[in-house]
C-alpha cells in the first residue's frame, strides 16, 4: 500500500502531463490556422492570375494595332468605346481560359475616350472555394482587383505653310550663290557693276531696260532665268559671243534662252551646275522633306493636312489644305510638286493674286485668319488642332509695284508688328511657329539707288529676329542659316507640334 500511494503522490506532483493536455486542446486552432494560410496562399495565386490578365486585358484594349485605339482615333467626339470594351473582355478570358480553382468570376471593362487621352479600366471579382476555413463557417474567399491604363490619341492636325515669295527670298540661298549669280548677271548694271543679286527676279519686260543691262536683254530681268539653267553653260555661252548673248536669242528671252539651255523646274541644292538655289528653292526643298517626315510619323489616315500660302502683296492659296501629301515631286498636280517649285511664285509682277512689290505682313495675317474658319482640339478629323508655319527672312517692305507699272509707298524695310498681326490667331487658339531665314546683307549695296533700299536693308536686319519671337508662339522660334539647316528646322518645328499637341490636350 506503502508503494501504491507513493506512486500516486509522484503521479499528483508530476507536470510533464500538461503539454499533451495544452496540445490537445490547441490542435483545432493549430489546423486551423494552418488551414486558413493554405486556403489563403491559393486564393492569393488565383488573385495573381486575374490581376495579370486584367493587365494585358487593359493595355491590349488601347494598344495602337488595337481595335479599340483605331476605333476611337475615328471617332468624331467622345464617350466610350465600343470596340475597345469588346476587346479588352476577349483578352481578359483568352488568358483566364484554362485556369481552374475559382467560380462565380465576374469582370467589368470600360475603354473611353476625352479628348485625344485613351483611357481603360478592368475590374474583376471571383470566389475562390474553402477547404480547411470551412471547419471555421467560411466556404469561400472573395478576390477583387481592377487595371487601369492610358494611351495617347494621335492628334489631328492641319499645318498652313505660310511662305514668303516676296523679293528678298529670291537673294541667292547662299554667299556662295550669291557670288556665283552677280558673276553673271547682267540686270541693272549701271547701278550694281560688281552683279545684283536682290530684286533681280522679275520676268517681264518693264523692269530692266536695256539702257541698265550690262548687255541687251529686250529689257528682260536675267537674274531668275540664270539661276534655272546651267551655270557653266550660261557663262560659255556669254564668253563664245564676245560678252553677249546671241543677238538671236534677245528677243525671245528667257524661253529662246531655255531652248538653248534646258532649265531645270527647281533647284533642291546650292553649288551644282545645274542651277543657282535661291532662298525660295532652299525653303520648298525642305516642305517637300517636311511631307517625308509627315508620312513617316502619321499613326492614322488622313492624321495631318498641309497647304501652301505663298505671300508678297497679298496670300492666296497656292495649294489647299490636303491630307494627300505622299505625291510625286515631279507631278504636277501633286502639292509635292507645288513645293519643289515654290521659287516659281517669286515676285515677277505678274501673278495677281501675290501682287507684287515689298512685303506685306500687314495683309498676309488677316488673310491667313479668315482661311481659317475653325479651331479645334485635334481630338478628331473634323475637330482639328490648326498650326500657321511662317518661313520668312522677317523684313517687311511696304512698297507697292503696280503691275506692269510703277512703285509707289516706302522702300525701306521695316519689321511686322507682333500685336496687330500675330495675336488675333494666337487669341483664337491656333499656334504660330516661325522659321526665321536670316536675311543675309546685301553684296556690294549701292546707297545712291533707290533711296538706299540696300543700306535699309541691310541695317534693319538685327530688328527682325525680336519681332519674329514675339509672334511666334511659346517654343515655336526657330532659326536657319543654310539650306540644310532650313531642312532640319522645318522638322524641328513639325516635332515640335506633335509635342505640343499631346501636352495641351
């Protein structure tokens, strides 16, 4: 008895027994917990699955090559997209398509458009069976999540070339040019014996008389006909006649002078024999390379629209707005070839709807304001974003030639008023980029003609480019001293543009 009562007080006094007791009790929270973190750990990986397909479901539904983008870059105003919404469901199921573990799935997709912003959004939710949380009373877990993504329309926009044709952008495109023109030009001798190389662009037969022309002309200004025809060629041919032109090809000048030396219709660079490259060359050799960059960037039909505004008295459409500017430049009803030819409007005082003499801004801008007659957001076709380019030596002359008669008003160049001319389409929306052509000092000016034209000219030169700032647009100055950088500068400014026009809308 002695034994089993001490064994019964050992029993008593031991404590080892209480952590199977402990353990017992707190098994059912134990498995439980665990449980719970395997039933979550799934309902987790299931999460993860939905959430990546609601990624690639949203960014796929505003992707360029989308259905959705191509929908909503056609739309004419804003609000959803169908097309978008469509697609964005049959991506988000293609990648769930074979994935088990879930019920009860449900997802929700939008794709709208404001404006040229894009913007999709993905929201899903789905049950994800309990195993173990049902000892707990749980028989599910619900998962959620949404995907939101943006996009940027491209922006419709119309671009009016506003292109200066008036006398001074018929100077030589370079010193070399220029060099190369007074070595064989005959106009206005009496007053430029060193060779002219401004004004000197006129065609018809009332300007240079022979009693100024080096050698007869039928009084016929040489300086744009020399510069379309071979110049090695010209020069031989006034050396073979002692000085002179063949008395035979006088009276028909320039065309008996182009069935001798075939001309070419532009000149795309400086220093070839070919041709002398004037200011008007330069700059319709970089338009024609503006359409490459334009085609080049276009995302959607008919995305940009160009049109040609030559000026000298007046602005007329030279060619209308179009969208068609994938042409050839040798076409002749092609706005490509209306570019490549821009020296063709040059002053000759025979085009009526330029007129002729000086440079007049304070006509071209008000012109330029009434061709265009809406201001949109470049959010559609019908509603887009319109940008004046203006290229431009920046010297305004206010003399008038009469056709076929004579000058009258100042000839001494001054600058366009920024206020008057430039800020009446800028209140109304639409941006001004300039491309400022420096205007180059006149060779060998001669201040005893024409009231010092040239020493007006050329002292007026450092007021332009402040005017020209001050009518550009905020970041829409440009500057081109060479016909390669004219090129480059015209591109910077369609760049430019396409910037622009995603950050104001």
């Amino acid at each position: 008895m002695r034994n089993l009562f001490s064994l019964i007080g050992r029993f008593r006094r031991d404590r080892r027994g209480n952590i199977a007791i402990i353990f017992a009790i707190a098994l059912l929270p134990i498995l439980t917990a665990v449980g719970s973190a395997v039933d979550y750990s799934l309902a987790t990986r299931i999460r993860a699955k939905l959430q990546s397909a609601a990624d690639a479901a949203s960014v796929a539904a505003i992707s360029q090559k989308s259905p959705g983008y191509a929908a909503a870059a056609a739309m004419s105003g804003n609000g959803s997209v169908d097309a978008g919404v469509t697609d964005a469901n049959k991506f988000f199921d293609g990648n769930m398509n074979g994935i088990v573990g879930y019920t009860n799935l449900s997802r929700t997709s939008t794709v709208t458009k404001t404006g040229i912003k894009l913007a999709s959004n993905v929201q899903f939710s789905a049950d994800v069976p309990a195993v173990f949380m049902k000892v707990i009373g749980y028989q599910k877990l619900t998962v959620t999540g949404s995907s939101t993504s943006a996009a940027s329309l491209p922006p419709y926009l119309d671009f009016y070339l506003m292109l200066d044709v008036s006398g001074s952008m018929g100077l030589p495109s370079t010193d070399n040019e220029q060099t190369r023109l007074a070595a064989i030009n005959p106009d206005n001798y009496a007053n430029y014996p060193t060779g002219c190389t401004l004004a000197c662009h006129f065609a018809t037969q009332d300007v240079c008389t022979n009693s100024g022309q080096k050698y007869p002309t039928n009084n016929y200004c040489m300086g744009y006909p020399i510069s379309r025809v071979s110049y090695n060629g010209y020069k031989q041919l006034i050396q073979n006649n002692s000085g002179h032109l063949p008395t035979a090809m006088v009276s028909g000048l320039p065309n008996s002078l182009y069935s001798t030396l075939a001309p070419v219709s532009s000149c795309s660079a400086d220093g070839t024999d070919s041709c002398i490259q004037l200011r008007a060359d330069a700059v319709g050799y970089a338009v024609t390379q503006l359409f490459v960059t334009a085609n080049a960037s276009a995302k959607v039909t008919d995305q940009f629209k160009i049109g040609l505004y030559p000026f000298i008295r007046y602005l007329y459409t030279y060619f209308a707005l179009t969208s068609s500017i994938n042409g050839s430049a040798t076409n002749s009803s092609t706005i490509n070839y209306a570019a490549a030819n821009l020296a063709s409007q040059l002053d000759t005082n025979a085009n009526l709807n330029l007129g002729s003499g000086g440079t007049h801004f304070e006509n071209a801008f008000p012109s330029m304001n009434t061709i265009i007659t809406a201001v949109g957001d470049g959010s559609a076709w019908n509603n887009t974003l319109p940008y004046v380019f203006l290229i431009t030596d920046g010297a305004q002359d206010p003399q008038v030639k009469a056709l076929n008669g004579g000058w009258s008003g100042s000839n001494h160049a001054t600058v366009l008023d920024p206020t008057a001319q430039c800020k009446p389409l800028k209140d109304r929306g639409i941006i001004i980029s300039v491309l400022y052509v420096p205007y180059q000092p006149i060779q060998n000016p001669n201040a005893s003609f024409a009231g010092n034209e040239d020493g007006y000219a050329n002292d007026n030169i450092p007021n332009i480019p402040p005017s020209l700032k001050a009518c550009a647009s905020p970041n829409f100055f440009f500057t081109a001293n060479t016909p390669a950088d004219i090129t480059a500068a015209l591109n910077a400014m369609f760049k430019q543009a396409l910037v622009t026009a995603h950050i104001t809308n």
